[in-house]
C-alpha cells in the first residue's frame, strides 16, 4: 500500500503542490526528488557532539 501523504509532503518540501505531484508519474517525481537531494545537499559533516554537550539536550547514557 502506498502511503500518497509523504509523496505530497516530500512534494511540498519541494516546492510542488498537491496537484502538481498527482500530475506527475512516479518516475517523474524520483526524477525531480533525486534534483533536489542533489541540489540542496552539503558535502560539510558536522562536527562531533561530546558528551557534555549531548548531555544538556538530554541525551546520556551512551
């Protein structure tokens, strides 16, 4: 079954709305989603979190 909401969610996130998305073939939309991934990617890492720092968001026990 497929779940038609994170298709327009993912659409939307792209700048495409709900009907631009129906009008679409999937093949269409991988097209268009594999662009903007591509795009909008960043080949920066981020920097390690310490434990001090993981620890004021919450997160311990690692």
């Amino acid at each position: 079954m497929t779940r038609w909401s994170t298709y327009y969610a993912a659409g939307c996130a792209m700048g495409f709305s709900p009907r631009d998305v129906d009008d679409m073939t999937l093949w269409e939309f991988a097209c268009c989603a594999d662009g903007f991934r591509q795009a909008h990617q960043t080949e920066e890492t981020p920097p390690p979190m310490d434990d001090g720092s993981l620890a004021e968001l919450g997160i311990e026990g690692f």
